[in-house]
C-alpha cells in the first residue's frame, strides 16, 4: 500500500471515529471547541483544524447529543461543550456495540493477547 493510500485509510477510520471521541472527551467534563480540538490531535498524533472539528460540534448539539454554553474569559467569549443525558444514552450505547469486537481487533492490531 501506497503511503496516500494508508494516509487515506487512516483519516477515513478517525472520520468515522471523530463523533464518538468528542462525545467521550465532553463526556469527562466542559470543553471548549479549541480544547477538544487540541485533545483530538494529541490523542490520535494527527493535526485537527476547526474546520473539521467544529462542523461536528454544530451537528452533535443541533441533535441534541451536547450542549454548548457561552463563558467570557477576559474580552473573548468562549463555548463550552458538555454531553447531555442523551448523549450519554448515545456514548453508553457505542460503548456496548464496540467494547467486544474493538477490544479484540485493538488486541490484535496492538499484538497483545
């Protein structure tokens, strides 16, 4: 496999991953977009940008999944973005459809037994 190729590969599995990241990393407390931003690109090595993470925070408080409220820190206005009980309900049920096979498929992949 070509390197675009696996790069390729590895932006779609975190793509399909971001919802359920910034779900969890809210899910442990208040966070602002720049905060869960820098979080997800420390967690995976990869560089975020607004322009990724934000659109998903628009969409995950527009279903109702987080709840974004407005601070003032010093002259700037920040959102903070908690998980609601929905979101819990959301983040509890991915936990259970994926704790088995991920754990096995993550053994395997890390080559742990």
């Amino acid at each position: 496999m070509n390197l675009s190729a696996e790069e390729d590969l590895i932006r779609a599995t975190l793509r399909g991953l971001n919802r359920a990241i910034i779900l969890w990393l809210v899910s442990r407390g208040p966070m602002s977009g720049y905060k869960i931003t820098k979080e997800i690109s420390r967690l995976t090595e990869r560089k975020f940008t607004s322009g990724v993470v934000y659109p998903l925070l628009y969409e995950l408080e527009e279903k109702g999944f987080i709840s974004g409220e407005w601070h003032q820190k010093g002259r700037r206005r920040i959102k903070c973005y908690s998980i609601t009980e929905e979101g819990e309900d959301v983040l509890r049920n991915i936990r259970r459809l994926f704790k088995k096979p991920l754990r096995e498929v993550l053994q395997s992949l890390l080559g742990e037994s």
